[in-house]
C-alpha cells in the first residue's frame, strides 16, 4: 500500500484494527489521547467496539472481559494512567489473557508533566503490579513501527498468553511520519481460543482466573508461566544495530532516544570516530545475550535513557 | 429453608472438581449463609431458561470469589470490585451472551463504586446480582459500606459512627435515580415467601437481558452469621429486624416492559471495508518530480509564529510534500504547556536519508511568522542557513551576515492580494520553494494540499498562495 503521513499514535489506532483487534477502551490523557480519539473515530467504522471507560481501571477491567470473551483487545493510557491499570494488568498476566496495553510515556512521579520521558521503564519491564510475572515489551522509534509492533503485540500477545505492552515515549506518539500500512489480516488468519469464556456452547465450562488457593498450585502455575517466560526469552528477541561492526563505543537506547543517538552517531561518524548504535525494540525480552557478546568483545557500552537511570541498572552488562 | 425439596439445578455442576480437598459435593460457604442461596435461585433460573451454555458468570473478590467451583457455565474471576467493568467487556464481545455480574457489599459498594454506578449509567445489558450481608465475609468482619450504625465488626471495634464512617450505604436507592437500569429490587433471603419473591426478582432480571432490555440489578439481604456472630437460627431475625429498617425490600424500578429489546447489528465487515473505513491509500499518486542538486540538501527546518497562524499545518505541509516529492520527512509539533501563551512551533526534517532524531535544534530554514520567533530561533540557524520571515508583522532587522535572510510581506499579500490573511501561511510555503531552490516543486505542493486542507473551498485560495508566495521570493532573490 501507498504511504501516509501520519502521528504515530493515530498509526497505533489503524495497525490494530488491521491487526482484527476487536474492542478499544480507553481514557484521555496528555499526549496517549490522540489514540482513543482515534479509536472512538474509526472503531464504529467496522462495527467495532469504542468506550471511554470511567476510568483506567475500568478500561482495564473492560479489556480484561474482553480478553475473557476470547476478542483482540486493547487500551492505551499515559504513565499516571497506566500506574492504575497495574492491578488488572497482573491479573491478565496471571489469567493469562491476550491483550495489548500502549503505553506513551510522560514525566513523573506523580503528576509530573507531560513532555516525554521514559522513566515508565520499570513499572513495565519490571513489572508494576504484583506477583510473580513478566510482561512483553516492544519498543518502537518511528510512526511505522507504532503500527508494525501494535500489530506485532496483538500477534505476540495470542501466540503466549500473555499481555504486551507497546511502550513509546511522548515524541514518538506525537510525530508524524510516512506509514507503509499492511494488508488487514484476514479474520480466518486469527487463532482459535478454545480456552476463552466466549459465552457459546463449545466454551462454556472455561474457566478464567488467576486465583490458585493451595501454596502448590501456585508455584507450579508460575513455574508454567516462567517455562513460558523462557520460551519467549529464547523465540522473541529484536533488536536493530546501526555502524556497530568496527565502534569502539556503541551507544545503547530505546525509542525517542535511539533517533536521537543515531544522529549522534552520525555526526560523530563524520568526524571519524568508531562509534555504533544498539537499540533494543523488545525491552523484554531484553537483548542481553548480544549486548553482552558486543561488550565481550572489548567496546565500551554508553547507554543514554530519558530518566535518571533504569535500563542500564538492570540490564546493560 | 426450603433447600431440600428441589433437585440440585443441572446449572450446577454434579461435582464440584474444580474445589478440590475431600467434601466435593458441598458448597465451601458456612452453614447458614446467604451464598448459597442466592446461587441456588440464579442456577435454577439458567435451567428454567436453558442459559447455562450461552452465560458467562463473573465472580468478585469476597467469599463468593470460587462461585466458579458451581456454575456449570463461562467462568471468570474478576478483580476486587471491577465485576461490572470486565462484564462491560465481556457483554460487549458477545451481546447473545449472558452475563452475570456476582458482587458483595463489600466488592460492590465499597471499592467497586464507580465501576457498578457507571456500568449502571452506561445502561450495560447485564445482571448484577449483590449480596448485601452488611459486613466483609471473606477477610474476617470487617466493616462494610453497608455496616448498620452502631454495628461492631472488627474495623468498628466501637461501632460504626456516622460522624466518622457515614451512613449505611443504599445501592438500590442510588441506582434507581439512574435513567438507563432497567429494573432495580431488593428482596431478602430470610423466609419462604421472601425467598419466593427472590426467586422471582432473579428470573426477572435474567429474562430481561435475554431479552436484551438492559441493565438489571436486584439487591439481596443475605445472611453471614458467621461474622456476625449470630447463632444461624438467629440470623433470619437479624435480616428482619436490624437489616429491612435501613433496606427496604422492595422494587424500586421497573420499566422491562416498556423497553425495546435491543436490536443487534449483524453486518459484517471485509477487507477492503476496512481499508477504505480506514482512509488508507492504495496507490502511490504520480508524481513527476525531479530533484533539482542546488536544492538545499536535507534541510532541518523551524517554523514558529503565533497559534492561529497556521504553522503547524505549514509544517505538515512541508513534511507531506516532502514525503511526496521521495524523501524521508518528519514533523514534530510543540505540543501542551508550550502552546500555551499562544505561540506555536514545529520541528520539519526532509532528508534524502532515513531520519535520526525529529528534533531541530541548531535549523538549515527559519520559516518565522512573529517578533518572538525571530528572537527565539534565528541565533540558532546554521551558519550558511535561510530564514524566510514575515515583514508585515515582523519588525526586527536581522543581525547575521551570515545567513541569507528574507522579509516578505506573507500576510499583506494574503490579505491584499487573496483577500484572506489566514493563507499566510502557504505564501510562505511559495517563498520556501523558490529560496530553497526547489527542494520539491510547486506540482508536489499542489498535489498535497488535498491532504492537508480540509475545508475543499480553501485549496484553490491556497494554490494561489503559493503562487504568489513563489513571484514575491523570485523578486526579491534576484534584487
Ligand atoms: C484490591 C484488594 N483489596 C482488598 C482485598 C481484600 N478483600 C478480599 S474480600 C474483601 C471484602 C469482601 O467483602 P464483600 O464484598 O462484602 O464480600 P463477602 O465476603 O461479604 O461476600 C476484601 C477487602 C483484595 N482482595 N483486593
Ligand atoms: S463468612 Fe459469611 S459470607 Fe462468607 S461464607 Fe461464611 S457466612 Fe457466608
Ligand atoms: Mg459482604
């Protein structure tokens, strides 16, 4: 297909209903908006289902019988927002629900402002809610991949079970850029949920939840989930590298921040120094394994993020 | 009770597996309580409909969280309080279903409030069946937002004080001023007349949703003798004398027969539905545009002036006909507390090569349409750089040398010669083809400008705009 000029918050809204996502529930907030507004515009175009939801709670919980029902679903909040949804979001993970949370980031804590930051890294890969769980990651840096991984994560998200997360700075939400929009994937193209509640014959004594009262059940139901964990760890890994062959410095970031880095890479190129750009897409699972080998091989790692400091705590080697 | 004259409901499964432990052929709900009860009467309705395979029952957080060890139908187990909220979700994935809502007091009326009054509001085509026991079972007594005054539990060691918790919360006295419930009752479940009237209220409600009549709610008085420390032959008493004062049983709206049953949309929509619902282009324009190598090579540009302007949408402008005319282009607005004060700016980035950062700081083009702009960015042009400024509202002189800089009077020609000042914007867009010796042409702008005017009367006066904007930049490039 030709290309559009869009905002990469409005190519989230398109890349999910071409991905089949069925149901968008939403609240406003500085600068994820444009998403549901999007969504309430083009989701009833195809007799899909569009609320504003109370809350960020109750989008979540809406997406949560959504996912139950067996349905692509979505909601996409700002990082106040999504620090509400984080009850429900472990609950999906413990139920093991498919659906897909956008994330664009602001500042904080607290009400912090709105200008992009990326200091949602932990309440995300990390894990924001409760429990013992993991969530997918996708980090995109452009308007094209703000359609590509929101299709990506509805993909991902039925493939495992599991929540993923789209998760991009202010910048990257509010730009616009040319979209290559794929094909919409043909309905029959969508996995059976034979495990759904869908409120049919076939699927009415499935069960939903995240509850397992006895200690044993418990463990042996997270130990499930992180046999999972390492199946996704082994399968899913992305990354993207720029000039890292000969660097002797390789600048490591995400997002916003990998655009920003390249630029840096560059003019730094032109003045002939050897440096490179790795930019993890998955955050998790995170590319420790060839970040680790670049090190390995004697570069020097230089990891720019726009908060005081998570990713390269936790992850960088 | 009268329990033990019918047979066990076929919505019930015959075992309870999914309980586990050794007793798999009783409920885990103490002797006495009103659980049970309420379940019996909402399985027997699901047989008596034939519902069990089309529901899907979604229980809370509270004693009847495992309500799904019984229901031989759809389970899933909700957060605390957010039932109404995935069974918004789940109703709206498959309206032929039937979705039972299942909530305490607790669940409903204390966490969960919001969640029950606007799933209420929003007239969601479910059933909520509420357990009100006036107190918390599951974690033990504690108080409830339906605790009686007086009333001791164990976060009321005192006794529950209007002055420091409020009153008695009534959900059916609050749901009933709502427009969109369908029907609102609270019945009791004490003797076998109340527990007849219950029977009835549940039929009641789940008809109407199969019926697609909206929201139903019906309100029960139940028993927990457990916590509240009554003697269970007691706890029938209880209910009648301390519980009906402060909620009445009765039905408080009742409007099923009025409705209309709601009718589904059963259209379907295919591929190319959604293409064209999505407004996605199919095919590349064509365009015969060939880059001219004096133009300005992948310029960074800044455009800046007041709102209201239309900088933003120059910006876009310049991004699109970049886009069209075969390079990479970015456009970043100045967005919230920065707009605010009424100035406007964008960052446009055109390149021949795939874009690192959309962020302009030091720019190749100042496109500038106020005082405070020229100040703000025109120290910030690369040495060698355009700035291209409006000489009608713009009063400095521009101090660089090193710069070519032009004032062009964007918005007397608008005004003047256009008879519309508010096409400034796209003479400037004219002046920035000729001065950046044509980064695209005017055919690409012209191709665009569909795009990114909506108003389809305003593309003629702007194709003017750009006309004009490109003869006042030839001016004044050749003098
Ligand atoms: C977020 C959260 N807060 C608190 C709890 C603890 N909790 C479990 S059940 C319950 C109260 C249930 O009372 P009610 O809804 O009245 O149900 P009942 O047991 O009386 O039927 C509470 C506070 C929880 N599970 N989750
Ligand atoms: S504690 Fe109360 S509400 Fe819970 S099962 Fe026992 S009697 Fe019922
Ligand atoms: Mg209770």
């Amino acid at each position: 297909m030709a290309k559009q000029f869009i905002k990469g918050n409005e190519a989230v809204v398109k890349g999910a209903i071409l991905a089949g996502c069925r149901a968008f529930y939403g609240y406003p907030i500085t600068p994820a908006s444009e998403i549901a507004e999007a969504a309430a515009y083009y989701f009833p175009l195809v007799g899909r289902t569009f609320l504003q939801a109370e809350s960020e709670i109750g989008a979540i919980n809406m997406v949560y019988g959504a996912a139950s029902a067996g349905i692509r679903a979505m909601t996409a909040s700002s990082s106040p927002g999504i620090s509400l949804k984080q009850e429900g979001i472990s609950y999906a993970a413990g139920a093991e629900l498919s659906c897909v949370i956008v994330d664009i980031t602001r500042g904080g804590p607290g009400l912090g402002n709105i200008a992009p930051e990326q200091s949602d890294y932990n309440q995300m890969v990390k894990g924001g809610g409760h429990g013992n769980y993991k969530l997918i990651v996708l980090a995109p840096n452009c308007a094209q991949e703000m359609c590509d991984l929101t299709m990506l994560a509805f993909e991902l998200a039925d493939r495992y079970r599991t929540p993923v997360v789209v998760m991009a700075d202010g910048f990257i939400g509010q730009m616009m850029e040319p979209v290559e929009f794929p094909s919409p994937v043909p309905e029959g193209d969508l996995p059976p949920k034979p495990w759904a509640t869908a409120g049919t014959a076939e699927t009415h004594k499935n069960l939903i939840t995240s509850i397992d009262l006895e200690p044993d059940d418990l463990e042996r139901h997270i130990n499930n989930l992180y046999a999972k964990y390492a199946e996704i760890e082994s399968a899913e890994v992305r990354y993207e590298e720029f000039m890292v062959d000969d660097a002797e410095l390789i600048c490591v970031g995400y997002g916003v921040v990998a655009r920003v880095l390249q630029s840096a890479v560059e003019q730094v190129r032109a003045e002939g120094k050897k440096v490179g750009l790795f930019r993890p897409v998955t955050l998790w699972p995170f590319p420790e394994k060839r970040l680790a080998r670049l090190a390995d091989d004697g570069r020097k790692l230089f990891v720019v993020e726009m908060s005081k400091g998570m990713m390269v705590h936790l992850e960088a080697v | 009770m009268a329990e033990t004259i019918f047979r066990k409901a076929k919505s019930f499964y015959d075992i309870y597996e999914r309980k586990g432990g050794a007793n798999k052929e009783v409920t885990h709900y103490c002797p006495g309580c009103g659980h049970g009860i309420l379940h019996k009467l909402i399985a027997e309705a699901m047989d008596d409909f034939g519902l069990k395979e089309h529901t899907v029952f979604i229980s809370p957080v509270g004693c009847s969280v495992f309500a799904y060890y019984y229901f031989d139908c759809g389970n899933i187990q909700a957060p605390h309080g957010r039932a109404p909220a995935v069974a918004t979700g789940m109703k709206r994935a498959n309206p032929k279903s039937v979705v039972i809502s299942y909530q305490g007091d607790g669940d409903l009326a204390g966490i969960g409030g919001n969640e029950i009054l606007q799933a209420a509001n929003r007239g969601e085509r479910i059933s909520v069946f509420f357990v009100n026991n006036a107190i918390y079972g599951m974690t033990g007594g504690q108080m409830a937002p339906t605790t009686l005054l007086g009333m001791r539990t164990t976060t009321s060691p005192h006794g529950r004080k209007a002055g420091n918790e409020g009153y008695p919360l009534g959900m059916c006295e609050l749901l009933s001023t709502l427009k969109a419930p369908a029907y609102v009752e609270r019945v009791a479940l004490t003797d076998a007349k109340h527990i007849m009237q219950a029977r009835k209220a549940v039929r009641k409600a789940l008809k109407a949703q199969v019926d697609g009549k909206g929201f139903t709610f019906v309100e029960a008085l139940a028993a927990c003798p457990t916590n509240w420390k009554v003697p269970t032959r007691e706890a029938n008493r209880w209910i009648v004398e301390m519980l009906e004062p402060v909620f009445p049983v009765k039905l408080f709206k009742d409007e099923i027969e009025s409705r209309e049953s709601e009718a589904l949309e059963d259209r379907t929509y295919g591929p190319a539905d959604v293409v064209a619902a999505l407004d996605l282009p199919t095919e590349e324009p064509d365009i015969a545009f060939v880059r001219s190598p004096q133009a300005i090579k992948d310029p960074q540009i800044k455009v800046a002036g007041f709102g209201g302007q239309g900088v933003l949408l120059l910006g876009l402008a310049l991004a699109q006909a970049g886009m069209r005319a075969g390079y990479h282009a970015t456009w970043l607005p100045s967005y919230g507390p920065e707009m605010r004060g009424g100035t406007a700016n964008c960052h446009v980035r055109i390149s021949e090569h795939r874009i690192g950062t959309p962020l302009v700081h030091d720019s190749d083009v100042l496109i500038a349409f106020n005082g405070p702009s020229i100040d703000k960015f025109a120290p910030m042009v690369k040495p060698g750089g355009l700035i291209l400024y409006d000489s009608s509202l713009v009063d400095r002189t521009i101090e660089r040398s090193d710069v070519k800089a032009y004032g062009l009077p964007f918005t007397e020609v608008a005004d003047k010669e256009l008879g519309n000042g508010k096409a400034s914007n796209f003479v400037a867009m004219g002046a920035f083809i000729v001065a950046s010796r044509g980064v695209f042409d005017e055919g690409v702008v012209k191709s665009i400008l569909p795009l990114v005017i909506k108003r389809k009367n305003m593309i003629e006066l702007n194709e003017r705009a750009v006309a004009a904007g490109m003869r006042i930049a030839r001016d004044a490039l050749a003098s």
